[in-house]
C-alpha cells in the first residue's frame, strides 16, 4: 500500500489531470469564461503530457534498437545475454527496458517495464551514479537474492538514463557471512583482586574459591563451542566464535555477577575483568586486541568486560568500585622513568584538563616543584579565563619561584621544541586537555590521572601513571615526589595546593579515600602545607552562594535515587559543583546531576555516592570521570534538549543495569 501510495504521487499521473479538471470545472461556478479557461488549459497539458510520454517512448526503444543492432554482435550479447540488465530513468527509477535475464531474476516476466527498481528492491539509491561510480555499494538485495550492481548513465534525449548490470553474489555472501560468524575472537579473563581474596585466608579456602570460580566460567561457557584453558593462577584464555560472542554480550556477560556472588571469608566480593579481541587478521593480532581490551578493563576499575575491534572499544559491566592497590612499585618505577624524561628534555610543560580544577593546578604545582629541583625551565599551560581555580593560581603565582610560569596554550606553542616534555594532569582523553593542537605537536607526552579511562584515551604515551583507584590526580603526584625530590624543596604553597587537590576530589576526606591518600595528606602536611589556609579556598562568595541555592531549587527526582537540577543560565561551575554535592546529602539520594548553560553549550556535573557509577552515566552523553565525580559537555545543545538528553541517559543506565543483574 505505502508503495503505491508513493508510485501515485509521482508527477505524471492520470489523477493530477482530474484532479486539476476538477478544479476548472469547479470554477463554471463562478465565472464561465474562466472555468472554460481552466478546462482548456488542462485539456492542452495532458494533450502535451502524453505526447512527450510517446516521444520518450520512442527515443528509449530507438535507442535499444541502436544499441541492439550496431556491429551486428550486440543484440544477442544484451538481449539474451545470461547477465540481467536493466534501463532505467535515473530520475525516478522506472524500468523503460530490461532483457530476459533480469525478467528470470526479478519474477517479472511481462510487467517488469514501467516498474520501479525501488519496487523490486527497496534499498536500491541512485547516488552512487550521480557521483560518478560505477559499482552499487554493498550488495543489493532482490527477493532472497543478493547482487553486486554495476552501472552507467546513458546520453538520451529521452532523459537521463541508467543500465544496469547485475551479478548475482548469493553464495559469496553466504559464504562471507559464515565466515564472520565462525571466525574465532580471543578473550583474556582475569580474576582482577586476586591479591585481596587470598590475603589471609586458608589453603583450603584459596582452593574453594578458584574452584568456584573455574565453576561458574565452565557452566558460563559450556553452551558456546568454546574453549577456556587457566594459563596462570588468575588468568584463562578463552577462544570463541564471533557468533557466540555476541550472544554472550547480549546477555551482558552474566559471568560478571554470577562471580560477584563469591567472597571470602573477610567479605571480599570476587570480581573479573575480560578483555575480548575480534575481527584481528591473524590470531596474534586479536590476542593484542585482547591485551589493550583487559588492560582499557583494569585502568577502569575492573569488574567489566571490554571488546576491542579494529577501531573502537565497546564496554559491559563496571558496577564495582575500583580497588586499592598497596604496593608502591609502580609509583616508584614510573617516578625514575619520569625523573629521567625530565633530566633529557630542554624544557616541561604541564598540562590539565578544559576549565581547570584545583586537582589539575595541584597536581600541575608539584610537577613544578620536580622540574624546578631538576633545573629544567617549566610552565602550566592554562586558560585563566576558564577555570575553577583563579583563587589557588592567584595565590602561586605571588610566589617568586612562580613567576611567569602560568602560560596560555598559544606562548605554549611558539615555546615548544622537538625536545619538549609535555606532562598532562588529571585528565586521559585527548578532547579534554587544556589545548589538544599542543597535545598533537609535542611527541615525548607523559600522563599522570585517576579518572577511568575512556575509548579515547591518550595513546603512545612515553610513561603514563594511570590508577584509578586513587581519589585525585595530586595524590598520585605526591607520591612521585616522595621519589623525585627532597622533602624540603617542595614549596608551602605547592603542597597546600596538591592538599587542596586531594581535599576537593574527596569532599573534605568523606569520599573515595584509602590508606593512600592519608598518606599523602601526611606527606604534604610535613612538607609544610596548613589545613586552615587550604580551607580557605572553599570559601563560598555570596554569589556562589545564591547560585548554589538557585540550582538546589530547581531540581526534581528521576525515581532510582538520582536527583537532577537543570538551569538555563551561565553560572559558576564550582557553584554547580557544590550544588551536586550538595544534593547527595538529601536522605535516599543516591546519585545527583547538575546541568547548566556554558555559552552555547551545556555542561554537565554528577556526583555519586557509591551504589550508582556515574561514569558510566556521563559516558552514554559523551563524557567521563570516575565511579563517584563524572561530567560531561553538551556542544550547541539547548537547555530543553539537554533536559531530555540526561533524562532518557538516566533511564538508560538503570535499565542496563536491571538487565545486567537478570
């Protein structure tokens, strides 16, 4: 019915002319000259629609014949040639010819002419003929059959013209297909808290846990033809087919929870993280897939499974928090890489992430206070017209070490060298920092951030110190600087600002705080920084005040424990922040979100408290942080589109995640 419904309003037909008559007769009514006028017109204008409808009529069969008939041979190879083919109008698709071939393939023995090719193959599009190509994309589907479709536009006075060549590309594609499906996807599964499940328990007990665990990943697998081999004490491999794969992601790789269901004796939860590497050419490159995949699964926390293809990262899972790691190897191995990059280069720069923070300056400020000891000339590249900490820059740059150090990311361009070392800050993604063109222009990059990583992260980073397990990106600098310098060559003001890092990404010590980062609140306080001037910087201003209180009233409950405040005015981005904050301390409130105009964009800020992983919330609008503190930017959105945009990321998450747990 819809087909021709749409074949009717095709210009030409019969009905346009009645329709029009209609109308001429109509008009008798009121004015005989007139309606007679009208009839007279459309009595011409059909007269003159079927005349040009035979002369084009003609001109195409003229043109076969000539086609048919020149050099002798022609005719029978297009006539009765076994290959279908086809002219049609390029304009609106009708068939005005086709050979005997296409009359077999098509079923239309005597009514394919006067046909339209989008009847016999609703995908079939004349673009790619318009735009010079000869070949139909992909392949086209007829019935049950596919085809690759060649063709060519043909000079005609009959209008613009097209022949068609079909191939009929059935089996290929059936033989493609397969080969899809059954082509073998390689998975690395890591029991990723190992450590923290055996610490202190029995033989005995160590025994039942992984046998449980080596339980449940054999039922999990037992109906999908694959193999799963243990290769280490917490890790398998496992190989599978392509198929089978996409059924397990459509469950949503319920392996994840069923595994959460085991603890220890202490109350450990044991979780997995998978790394999955598909469409590899060879083996060996789908198992280098997998290593990116687990390494993307345990630089965010673990407790997910990543698949990673040739071109993107896909992401299940992720409900736990991240675990705290105890050794310090890696702060200290990294700390001597990062010692000798800054000993070999001409110059450091140190850079944060887009409207920077107190964590960004902070962390920025003791990498500083490393180059300076190492006397290599250093800046912070940075926007001080958008950030959120013009207060704790205000209070470095009176410093005299500090003088001249905070620079714009253009001075930053025009300074840099091939020998330049670029340090980026509490941020992994390359659309986030300060300035991406200087990203892109310095080739020794190190990376330095606590934020789980996303599908775009930074990549062939020449050091990168990535935990996201730390509560702020300058807990992880002072730890380095344990390594880097001397306890009294850190400045007052360059610990007070890494202590007002930590005490900002943690809300004062109430949130995502481990043994770490009291270890590096004690470090920093040695080092000379004073709690009551660090507070001192969470002053609110009056304004700041009221704004917070501005957004605060305009919030409502999305159901789940989230609540969500929207406002359609530019307002200080530490007062959202607050505002969000605040926000969780409303009794059952497990997650708020604060969105708010930022030029023509909308910025986006949530927080968590625990039981909701707000980044996974900010990823599906295009942003990121971490499982508690998470945001996102909303580019040349309107406050009512920003309004359903998070509502329906809102609902989104939560239906996952009910799915998850089925």
């Amino acid at each position: 019915m819809k087909k021709k419904f749409q074949k009717a309003l095709q210009p030409g037909q019969t009905w346009f002319y009645l329709l029009f008559l209609l109308f001429a007769a109509g008009g008798l009514y009121f004015s005989l000259w007139y309606g007679a006028a009208g009839i007279a017109v459309c009595g011409i204008l059909r007269l003159a629609s079927l005349r040009q409808e035979s002369e084009r009529k003609r001109q195409v069969q003229d043109l076969m014949e000539n086609i048919e008939v020149s050099g002798g041979e022609i005719k029978p190879a297009v006539t009765h040639s076994p290959l279908p083919t086809v002219v049609a109008l390029a304009t609106t698709g009708e068939i005005v010819w086709a050979n005997e071939a296409f009359a077999e393939i098509s079923g239309q023995f005597s009514g394919a002419r006067h046909m339209r090719m989008t009847e016999l193959a609703p995908t079939f599009e004349t673009r790619w003929l318009i735009e010079g190509k000869e070949e139909f994309p992909g392949e086209l589907r007829m019935g049950r059959r596919a085809y690759h479709v060649f063709g060519s536009m043909i000079p005609s006075g009959a209008g613009q013209m097209m022949m068609l060549y079909f191939i009929d590309c059935t089996e290929y594609v059936r033989l493609r297909d397969a080969a899809e499906t059954r082509h073998p996807a390689l998975a690395i599964i890591a029991i990723d808290n190992y450590e923290e499940l055996m610490k202190n328990a029995t033989d005995s007990e160590k025994s039942a846990i992984l046998a449980d665990i080596d339980r449940r990943l054999s039922e999990w697998t037992r109906d999908s033809s694959a193999v799963l081999r243990k290769y280490d004490r917490d890790k398998y491999i496992f190989i599978i087919e392509n198929a089978e794969l996409d059924k397990l992601a459509a469950r949503k790789f319920a392996v994840l929870q069923e595994v959460r269901d085991i603890r220890n004796h202490e109350g450990v939860l044991a979780t997995l993280s998978i790394g999955i590497g598909r469409d590899g050419e060879t083996l060996a490159e789908s198992y280098q897939y997998a290593g990116l995949a687990i390494d993307m699964a345990l630089s965010r926390g673990g407790d997910q499974a990543v698949i990673k293809n040739r071109y993107t990262f896909e992401f299940y899972g992720g409900l736990s928090e991240e675990v705290e790691k105890r050794t310090k190897v890696k702060s200290r191995v990294v700390a001597n890489a990062l010692s000798q990059l800054i000993r070999d280069s001409s110059q450091v720069l140190v850079m944060g992430h887009k409207n920077s923070d107190m964590d960004a300056i902070g962390a920025a400020a003791g990498m500083v206070c490393a180059a300076r000891v190492k006397g290599k000339p250093v800046h912070i590249v940075v926007d001080q017209q958008h950030t959120m900490a013009s207060d704790l820059i205000e209070r470095l740059e009176s410093l005299p070490e500090y003088k001249d150090v905070f620079i714009s990311a253009e001075d930053a361009m025009i300074m840099c060298d091939f020998n330049t070392l670029l340090i980026v800050v509490d941020v992994n993604r390359p659309g986030y920092v300060e300035s991406e063109a200087l990203l892109q222009s310095i080739n020794k990059v190190a990376v330095i951030d606590h934020h789980r990583r996303a599908a775009d992260y930074i990549e062939n980073a020449v050091v990168s110190l990535h935990e996201p397990y730390a509560s702020s990106a300058s807990e992880l600098v002072s730890e380095l600087l344990q390594y880097l310098v001397p306890n009294n060559d850190i400045l007052t003001g360059e610990a007070e600002a890494m202590l007002a890092g930590i005490y900002l990404d943690t809300k004062g010590y109430s949130t995502r705080t481990g043994v770490r980062t009291f270890e590096a609140a004690a470090y920093l306080r040695r080092a000379g920084a004073e709690v009551s001037d660090v507070k001192r910087l969470f002053q609110s201003s009056f304004d700041q005040y009221m704004e917070r209180q501005k957004i605060i009233s305009s919030a409502r409950n999305c159901g789940q424990g989230v609540i969500f405040a929207l406002t359609d005015q530019e307002i200080d981005r530490i007062a959202a922040a607050q505002a969000a904050d605040e926000l969780l301390s409303i009794i059952g409130t497990r997650a708020s979100v604060v969105a708010f105009r930022s030029g023509v964009d909308m910025a986006v800020s949530a927080r968590a408290s625990g039981q909701v992983n707000v980044q996974l919330l900010m990823e599906r609008l295009g942003g990121g942080g971490n499982h508690s503190a998470a945001g996102a930017q909303l580019k040349n959105t309107t406050p009512e589109e920003a309004d359903r945009m998070i509502t329906e990321a809102i609902h989104g998450y939560f239906a996952d995640q009910e799915s998850e747990a089925q």
